[in-house]
C-alpha cells in the first residue's frame, strides 16, 4: 500500500455505554481519531419495506492496520456517518473497512 493513496481524511467513532442520573443506560459516539485512508463507493442498492424506499449506501475504506476498531463503530467522510459492518485484516499492511449508510434515515 501506498502512502500516496490514502489521500481521504476520515473519523473514527466508537460507542461508549454511559449511564443517566437515574441509571438507564444510553450510546454516545466518541471520538478517536481522524486518519487517512482510500475511499471506495461499492453499491447502492434498495430496499422496500413498509411502503418505504430505502437507499442503502457501501464503501470502502483502506487505511493502515489498526487493532481497536471493531464492527458497529462509525466512520465520518465528507460530514455523513457510515456504519462498520465488516473489517477485513487477511493483508499485513492494511486494514479494509466496508461500511453501510441508509440514505434515507442516516444518523448523525
């Protein structure tokens, strides 16, 4: 992998499990770090459910190898949130995340 590939500035976002004063717990994202990486769009694709037409969008994001992140955080590109979905470490020098984001009824 290139240094010179990874020309796209991404977030990213784990979920913490934090308690309100009366004990329910509630998922805030936290901020870990902003990084390079290439991003790659896969598909889009809908689905129909309910009477209710859904874009769900797929990319692909390359950066260097990375232990922490796991599936369910969040990666920020160009001010829009995609969810992780799968994490792909087979290749010693990278680290491939493919992640979702419904068009629709995006979260932020």
């Amino acid at each position: 992998m290139l240094a010179a590939e990874l020309t796209k500035r991404i977030t990213l976002y784990r979920p913490i499990i934090k308690y309100r004063p009366l004990g329910d717990p509630y998922t805030e994202m936290e901020a870990v770090s902003t990084v390079f990486a290439h991003a790659e769009s896969i598909s889009n694709r809908k689905i129909s459910t309910a009477d209710q037409e859904q874009v769900i969008e797929t990319l692909r994001f390359t950066l260097r190898p990375r232990n922490d992140i796991d599936i369910d955080w969040l990666v920020e590109y160009r001010q829009r949130r995609f969810t992780v979905r799968a994490l792909d470490r087979n290749q010693p020098d990278r680290l491939i995340i493919t992640t979702e984001a419904n068009i629709r009824h995006e979260r932020k």
